[in-house]
C-alpha cells in the first residue's frame, strides 16, 4: 500500500451536480438605454374619395374649375410719377394757350371771345360727363366682383341673411334685364320660405342667370361663326387679325353688358386686360397642336381646305375668349349651372365633325 505524497493530497470523490447562475445585476435600467417595443397600431387619416358622379376621369363632361385670374399688386412705379407730372405740364401749357386765344379773339371782336367761351364750356362739360361715365362703368364692373367674391362667402354661411343681401344686389343689378322677369318674381315669392343660403344662391343662379347665360352661348356662337367665315375668305392674314380684334373687342362689351356691366371705354380696355389675363391663367389661349388635334381628330381634316381650316381654328379662339368674358362679367360662380366649354361649339363650327 502506496502513501499519499505532497503532491497529490487524499482527498474525497465527489458527485457531480448542477448548478444554477445567477444573471449579472445591470447598474442602469433597460428602460432607459434600451427603448421599450411597442405594440403594432393602425392609423386613420381623414381620407374623402370621390364620388363616381363628380369624378372629372369617370364622367369627361364635368368641367373642372376654372382658376380665377391673380389680382395684380400695385407697386410704387416712378414711371407713374415722370408721366403725371409732365400731364400737368402739358395741362398748364394748353391752359395758358386757351387763355391767349381767348383774348386775342376778345381784342378782334367781343362775340368771338364770347363764342370761344361758350365753346370751352361745353367741352368742359363733355369731358365732365365722359368722367362721370367711366367712373361709372368701373364702379358697375367693380360691384359685379364684389358680388361674385361674396357669393363665395355666402355659401359657407349657415344663417340666409347674408345670402338674402347678396340676391337682393343680385336682383337689383338686373332688374333692367326683361330676361330675368320670370326669376325676380319666382324669388320674390319665395321671400318668406325658409331656405338656406346654399340653396337660395343656387335659386337665384338658376332663375336670373339661367336665361342669361343661354343668351351668351348665343352671343358666343354667332361670334365664333362670323369668325370663321370671315377669316376663311379674307385675302390677308392682317384683315384676319384685325377682324378677330373686332369681333372679340364686341364680344366682350356684349357680354359685360349682358350681365349687367356696361363698361365705358376705360373699364372696356381694363375688362380686355382681364380677359387675357384669364385666358394665360387657365392656359387657353395657346392656339397649338391641342386645339387643332380636337378638330382633325375628328376625321375631317381631308374635308377641310387650309383656308376653311384656318376660319374653324379663328372661330374657336373666338370661342374661348368669349368663354373667358362669360367666366369674368357673370356676377355668380358656376355652381348649379354648367359651365360651357369649348366643346359646346365644336360641333357648330364644324357640323362634319359632330356625326363622328
């Protein structure tokens, strides 16, 4: 028997055995360095579809809305001061001229220093009534807008009574119109109804300028065809420009008389300025492959001489500038009522076109 050395002392076997490890204590807590999981949640967005019937892709004959035209901002222009100033210049030098005319005609004989006087003031009084009437037509064009502005107002409101003020106006500014008989006395009768404002404004769109606008589609129409006839057979391409110049200026001042403008000569070159500004805002005034895709499209480009091709083109832009003065001198926005296009007069202008 062998005795235990140093090296290898006598100890006792033992079993093995399972032990258990505590995990390690973390000085911060894993909330704070770690950010905790959430839960998968749904949003909701406030999302408004489309209704099949005002959906412009699903029904093409919708028009869109027509964006109005940016008022333009004054600024201080010092071209406005250099051209004042030498006005009252010139006003000063034909002052004192009449001034010497006048003695001079009163040192030859008195009657005709007295003729002269009586002369200058009936041109003063002239030029006091041309005044008169073109602040005037400024002041109607100004109250058509201001009616079309508050219309917008008015449909958001929830009590009529401001709808009322403004189908009062309304009814006011066309009560010369015997087209509008019928509708001034439909709303009058319904004076005592109990309507809200939505409703009333559309009343009165349907009834007052229901007849009204039929009678522009007509203005419209006769304009774009003598246009196009005009332009067809005319020589020169300057009596084209001329003439369309003509018949656009006449249907302008035609359509702002309709809705009750009647603009003098100042407030007519202000409502042109407008109507091109409206035209360049919507994006129809370029006369291009789009306009002349619409009508040879329609297989009748082989029918058509380059003259009469021509007329029909003129006749559209005519057209849409009438469109363009309907969109500005009618006192009520498009609501109840469609808004004519281009394609109401397509066939018109082309009757070959209108069967295809």
């Amino acid at each position: 028997m062998t005795k235990p050395t140093d090296e290898e002392p006598n100890r006792p076997a033992r079993r093995p055995a399972a032990f258990s490890l505590e995990p390690e204590r973390e000085t911060e807590p894993r909330a704070k360095t770690v950010q905790a999981s959430r839960k998968p949640q749904s949003f909701q967005a406030d999302i408004i579809l489309t209704s099949d019937e005002e959906d412009p892709f699903l029904n093409p004959h919708i028009g869109l809305p027509v964006p109005l035209s940016p008022s333009p901002r004054r600024r201080f222009s010092f071209a406005k001061i250099a051209f004042g100033a030498f006005g009252a210049l010139l006003s000063l030098a034909f002052g004192l001229w009449i001034d010497d005319l006048i003695r001079n005609l009163f040192t030859r004989a008195d009657w005709l220093g007295y003729t002269a006087l009586a002369v200058l003031a009936v041109g003063i009084l002239a030029v006091l009534a041309i005044v008169v009437r073109e602040t005037a037509g400024l002041m109607r064009l100004a109250a058509v807008q201001t009616i079309k502005t508050e219309a917008e107002a008015a449909y958001l409101e929830t009590r009529p009574a401001r709808a009322r003020a403004l189908v009062e106006r309304l009814t006011t500014l066309l009560a010369a119109k015997p087209e509008t008989a019928k509708g001034r006395a439909t709303l009058k009768a319904s004076e005592d109804d109990i309507i809200d404002a939505p409703h009333l404004i559309t009343l009165a769109e349907r009834e007052l300028l229901g007849p009204l606008d039929r009678q522009a589609r007509a203005l419209i129409l006769g304009a774009s065809k003598r246009v196009s006839v005009v332009t067809a057979v005319s020589p020169r391409a300057v009596v084209d420009l001329l003439y369309v110049l003509y018949e656009s200026a006449r249907l302008i001042r035609a359509m702002a008389e309709l809705y009750g403008g009647r603009p003098g000569t100042i407030g007519m070159f202000k409502l042109m300025r407008d109507v091109l500004a409206h035209l360049a805002v919507t994006g129809s005034i370029a006369v291009g492959d789009g306009l002349v895709q619409q009508i040879l499209g329609h297989g009748i480009a082989s029918k058509l001489s380059a003259r009469l091709g021509e007329g029909v083109v003129n006749g559209m832009m005519t057209a849409r500038i009438g469109i363009a003065a309907m969109d500005l001198c009618r006192p009520l926005p498009f609501k109840a009522l469609k808004r004519p296009g281009i394609g109401d007069f397509i066939g018109d202008l082309t009757p070959g076109a209108k069967g295809r």
